[in-house]
C-alpha cells in the first residue's frame, strides 16, 4: 500500500492530535513512524512523543514497514496481544454464526464482539480470509453436503443449513454441490462423468470430465486405483469410458505435463468452498517456472495468517497442474507435501524452470 500524502505541516493534522492524545480509538486506522529512530508506533502508544517534524503517516503497519521502518518493540509486544484478542473475538462470531437459524447481520456480530461494523469486517476476513458473510455461505454449503452425504432428506438439508426459501436454496445449490441436491445425495446420480486413463512420464494418469469441465487430474502408479478414486468422490455417477475424442483432452493434459511452456486452457469444473476456490485460483496465478510460499498464498487472498488453511486446500485440490499446488513450497523453499507425491513435485518444478 502507499503511504498518504505527506502534510506539510504535521501539527495541523488530526491525526497528530490523537498521538498526542494516545487515543486508542484511532488505533487500526493508521500507524506514525519517526524518521530519526526508524520506527513506527500506534496512535496509543505510550512511548515517548517525537517532535512533530520528524513523523510520518502511514495507513497500516505494512505500508510503514514497506517504507523501511520497523515496529517498537512496544508495537511488537502490543500486537501480539492484539492478535490474540482478535481470534478469541473472531472464534465468539464463528460460533454465533454457525449457532444461528437464519445468517446474523454484520452489525449485530459487530455489536456483540465490541467493535465497530468496519473495524470487526477487517478483523474477521484477516483471520479467517472470508468476510462473515462468505464464512456463513462456506459454513451453510459444508451443512447441506453432510445432510445429504448422510441420507437426509433434500427439504431437511434446506433448513438444517438455515436456508429459509426453497428458492434461494436452489439457487445457491448447483454452484455449491456442481449439480442438482437430489443427484448429490444421491452421490452424483444422473451425471455423466467422461474419463479416460493414459500414461506420462510421471505414471498413470486419469483425466474426468462433467458437462461443466474437467472434474479431475488425477496422478499415481496404479491406473486401477485412480478409477477407484474417481469412483469414491462419484460413487452414482455414469461413469464412461473415453471415446477417441476425448482422448485428444488426455492428450492436451500429458503434453502440458511434459512441456509446461505450451500451457494449458481448459474448462474446469471446480467444486469447493468458498476458501478453497480463493487459494486455487491464487495457485493459477502463479507464472509457470515460478513458485511461492504458503505465507506468500496466505498474504495474496488477504488471510495471512491463514497458511495451514492454505495447505489444506491445497491438499484438497483433485486437478493436478491444472490448479498448479505443486508451485507452493516452504517459506525456506524446501518441498513439502503433495497429494500425488513430493518426487512428482520435483518433476513438475524442475520441467517448468527448463522450460
């Protein structure tokens, strides 16, 4: 972020009067930094006042230490019980989200943690990389797929999940299951999945399509257990064998394998949270022979503290190079693990920066 226009006089400012004033109400919505020591406070902060000429604004504390400065140690010390205090505030919202009949209004969660309606929406997606009411959604769709994973009815997985119209059910229903809510129930029933299973130089290869987009990439040694695979995440689907036609896909999928540099634009049938479809389509963001961190990924879709969340979707992903996970590494760039295997990993990685 860049820093605000500077003031020419910094005393006519308003916000130097609530340095002056240590007033904690202006905390979070800006920082001040002090030229002649190199660092930067917040407006509460009970270290000793600079002399005015020597302070510069800075909307948040990433802007400051963007321009070369660094936190106080009282700063320091002062977010950390900050941080602590925002997720035991976030977890109480989590909780009254998930408690409640019908989604609670940003004002009432903002009421009930203290905070103003602004400052607790910030909080809330820092913590979590939803907003409350992205999570509440993310929360409903995981609902409706256990009710109905668990052989409740339709009608009894609406109002479970705290829909309160079959309309607006419906409606949100076939972007979060990817098909119709009696078909998930009856896990994928009436959907045809097209697939075919080939070899690359990375081993057996399984590549599933729906009438929406390529459902799944699947990698391993043994061909017979990727169909097994397909067949758990779609136990009633129509399973077909690939025509000569669909061959040509598989083949557009092994070539990308076997020379990233020719890239690979398909339509993809992504099924997931919220959260997850925020970090995969991070993941597709990152340039072939390139890679990032999971800290890095976190930062990206605004959860920067969310980087086991961020492995985890990554570990959820069914669309192997088609959603590059294999481009996140540790922060010390060290490979960590991978669905299909670390040594897989290292094959993509290395193919991509020769390429």
């Amino acid at each position: 972020m860049k820093k605000l226009s500077p003031i020419i006089n910094v005393e006519t400012d308003p916000r130097w009067a609530a340095v002056v004033a240590r007033d904690p109400r202006a905390d979070g919505q800006f920082v001040y930094a002090v030229k002649t020591t190199g660092i930067y406070c917040r407006p509460s902060s009970l270290s000793r006042l600079p002399k005015p000429q020597n302070v510069e604004f800075f909307d948040n504390a990433e802007a400051a230490e963007a321009a070369g400065y660094r936190p106080s140690k009282r700063t320091s010390k002062d977010q950390t019980e900050v941080a602590s205090q925002h997720a035991a505030t976030v977890a109480m919202a989590c909780r009254q989200i998930e408690s409640s009949e019908t989604v609670p209004a940003l004002n009432e969660l903002a009421e009930t943690a203290g905070l103003s309606p602004f400052h607790f929406h910030r909080v809330f997606k820092a913590a979590t990389g939803l907003t409350p009411k992205g999570y509440a959604a993310a929360h409903r769709s995981r609902r409706v797929r256990e009710r109905l994973a668990d052989g409740g009815t339709v009608t009894d997985a609406l109002y479970n999940a705290g829909f309160n119209s079959n309309s607006r059910f419906y409606e949100a229903a076939d972007k979060v299951l990817g098909m119709k809510p009696g078909d998930y129930r009856a896990a994928g029933r009436n959907n045809d999945i097209h697939f075919a299973v080939g070899q690359c130089s990375l081993g057996a290869i399984l590549v599933a399509q729906s009438e929406r987009g390529v459902c799944a990439i699947l990698l391993g040694d043994d061909p017979h257990q990727l169909v097994c695979d397909l067949q758990d995440q779609f136990r009633q689907a129509n399973l077909i064998g690939a025509d000569a036609g669909f061959e040509q896909l598989i083949s557009k999928v092994v070539g990308f394998i076997e020379a990233p540099a020719l890239g690979l634009d398909l339509p993809l049938d992504v099924r997931g949270t919220a959260f997850q479809e925020r970090v995969w389509q991070a993941l597709r963001e990152i340039p072939v022979g390139r890679t990032a961190s999971y800290a890095e990924i976190a930062q990206r879709i605004g959860a920067p503290t969310s980087m086991r969340a961020v492995a985890q979707a990554c570990g959820a992903n069914r669309l192997a190079v088609a959603i590059p996970c294999h481009r996140v590494v540790r922060s010390d760039g060290n490979l960590s693990g991978y669905r299909w295997g670390v040594e897989r990993k290292r094959q993509l990685l290395e193919r991509e920066t020769q390429s």
